[in-house]
C-alpha cells in the first residue's frame, strides 16, 4: 500500500490534461506494454502489446469478445460446472450455451464435439478450473485447439487466478501453445491486487486485432488513465511480481490449513480436493448432505460458502461445497471449519425431509438430487 500511495502521488501530480481527460478506448500504452512485458516472461505468452487490450474488469473482457464475435443463437461451449460471471455475459448476448462436462483432465472435448461440433466459441479456465479446480491436460488441450480449428471457432482462455501456483511454475496457458490464433487470452487484476480496481485485460490474435480495437472504439468509455499509469509503473518497478510471490507462499499456507482442518473436522462428511493453485478449493458432500442446505445454514453463522450445483448448466453426479481459503488467516479457516461441523451436526438432527432451492429462479438447471450417484 505504501508503494502504490507513492505511484499515486507521482500520477496525479501531471499535467491535467495528461489525467483528466478521456482515456484511451484501447488502453494506455504504458500498461499495455508493461502486461505484454510480464505475460512474456511469466505466462509465455508471446504477444506484441498491440495485442493487449485494457478494459473494465474480465466481465468486460467477456462482453467485448461476445459482441465481436457472436450472433444471437451461436453455440458456445460452457464448462459445466463453470464460471458464473462468464457464463452470465455469454447468455446476455443471445448465444447458446452449450454445456460441457468437466474430469480431472479439464473440458471433456469429445463430449463437447458430440453436443455441438459447429461450435462458434468455447470457455475454459484451463490453469484452475471455476469451480472443480482440474488442470487441463496437455492432450484435453492439444484436442481443444484441434476442434476449435476445424469448427472455425473460437476460444476464451480466462486465467482468472493462475499466477497463484503455490507448488512449482505455474502452468503454461493455452495461449502459449496455439499455433492458428484461436485463443483470446483474458487476465484480471482484481484477483492479482484487489477487486476495486475493476481491472482487466485481454490479448487478441494478430488477426482480430482490428476487430476487438473497433468494438472497443464503438462503446468503450475506457479505464481511468491515471489508475492505468499507477498499474503500469506497479509492473514495471518490480512491486507487482514480489507481491504475487509474496501471495503464492501464503495461499499456500492458507490452504494446508484448510485441508488440515477438513480433514481432523468434518471427515468423512466433507472430502476436500487437493488444489497446488488459486484462492480456493471444492470438497464433496458424503450422500445425504444437501449442499444448499449447508450453504443457508452456514451462511446464518457468518461463514459464506456455495453448493457446486451454483455454477452448473446441467445438473452433475455429485455436489459438494466450494471454499475460498485466501482472504482468511488460518485461525479463521479453522473456526469456519468448525462452523461447518456445527452445520452438519443440526442437519442431521432436522432430517432430510427440508426443501432446498433449485435455482430455477436464477434460469438456472440444477439437480433434483444433490449429491446421486
């Protein structure tokens, strides 16, 4: 905070018009040259910052390549389960979202083949996956981008928190290994410094360029350029990488003290899934759980957690709950977990003839039957 409180000085002691007028539809390019710097040493990405586009937050980054690229009633293939945000902007532009289930390996891309070969666009989160935490296999990807060519189609990549690998490198993005340019590549700064920036940022292929840059031209008002100047300068002195350095080490220490609490606490009611990346994880309910039933009953004892059920298109085999673990010390981990076993132990005593939501009021499709087999 004392770092950003000095570049924020710096920014607004320049000429007015330099801060006070519009900005750049595109971004500035001092941001877009600093991200491009850092995507090629760190992502191995190996974009010219032409590529880069500063927008509003990943939602925005979302609307933009829907408006680009999509008609009303094109096929999109959606994770499923799979992120909420994303998936909200997809429908708000009349496509049709096809879901795709999802294993240990990432998108089932035969499935998705099956289902909708036509495919106009795809969504994964290939590095984390939002919500099951899979990283995508190099064969799930190779056979991705093997689909996408042969539909003519598209690909979101969002790494919406893959810079968090608290175990090794992170994982190479999809982009990294695209040789035809089917990937557009979207990052956010509100998961790699804080969400009131509303701060994203997406790369695009050499040939959509000019595309991505009229649309944006078209409706975008653009991102403050003094907040722009301040990221920049974050990157470029060094700040930003020893802060996500300084993050993985403590996820990480986060997380070991959630598993650690699951396990002596809640097991066998709760099995967590073992993550090495990101700002959460999932755990499966034992048959008999209701996971939006846990959810309500948690959240009436100060602890926010959400059923697996939320993010899904289709209903799934197995439900479960997922936990965030990175904005929490591991003292407060603890005693959420023991919130959680307090929560269980009051659904065993009401029975399970309660009524639980089904989200259909939310448009969206969820099981009639948490956690079948």
């Amino acid at each position: 905070m004392a770092q950003w409180a000095r570049l924020s000085g710096k920014h607004w002691r320049k000429p007015r018009h330099e801060v006070l007028g519009y900005p750049d539809p595109h971004g500035e390019r001092s941001l877009r040259q600093a991200i491009a710097a850092h995507l090629r040493l760190n992502r191995g990405i190996a974009c010219e910052w032409q590529q880069v586009f500063v927008v509003a937050g990943a939602q925005q980054a979302f609307q933009l390549i829907a408006a680009t690229l999509l008609d009303p009633g094109d096929k999109v293939w959606f994770e499923n389960p799979g992120a909420i945000g994303a998936r909200n902007s997809l429908i708000q532009s009349g496509a049709e979202l096809v879901p795709v289930p999802v294993d240990e390996a990432g998108i089932v891309v035969e499935e998705g083949v099956r289902r909708a070969p036509a495919f106009r666009l795809a969504f994964v989160t290939p590095a984390h996956q939002q919500p099951l935490g899979a990283k995508m296999s190099l064969e799930r990807r190779l056979a991705l981008l093997e689909a996408a060519e042969s539909s003519g189609g598209w690909i979101i990549e969002d790494d919406w928190d893959g810079e968090f690998c608290f175990q090794g490198a992170p994982m190479a993005t999809l982009t990294s290994i695209d040789r035809s340019g089917r990937v557009i590549y979207v990052g956010t700064f509100s998961k790699t410094l804080f969400p009131s920036l509303r701060l994203g940022f997406l790369v695009a292929p050499p040939h959509l360029v000019e595309q991505i840059g009229i649309c944006l031209d078209a409706f975008s008002p653009g991102v403050p350029t003094a907040l722009q100047g301040i990221v920049a300068d974050f990157i470029v002195e060094g700040h930003f990488a020893t802060h996500v350095r300084r993050m993985r080490k403590l996820y990480q220490e986060r997380y070991q003290a959630l598993e650690e609490a699951v396990r002596e606490q809640l097991a066998p009611d709760l099995e967590v899934v073992p993550t090495q990346t990101g700002m959460h994880t999932v755990a499966f309910l034992r048959p008999g759980l209701d996971a939006v039933a846990m959810t309500r009953m948690a959240s009436r004892r100060g602890v926010t957690v959400a059923p697996i059920s939320r993010f899904c298109l289709e209903p799934i085999a197995r439900d479960g709950l997922v936990l965030g673990f990175s904005g929490f010390t591991p003292a407060e981990i603890r005693a959420g977990v023991l919130d959680l076993r307090h929560c269980i132990r009051e659904l065993a005593e009401l029975g399970a003839g309660a009524a639980y939501w089904t989200g259909d009021s939310a448009g969206m499709v969820l099981s009639r039957e948490p956690n079948s087999p």
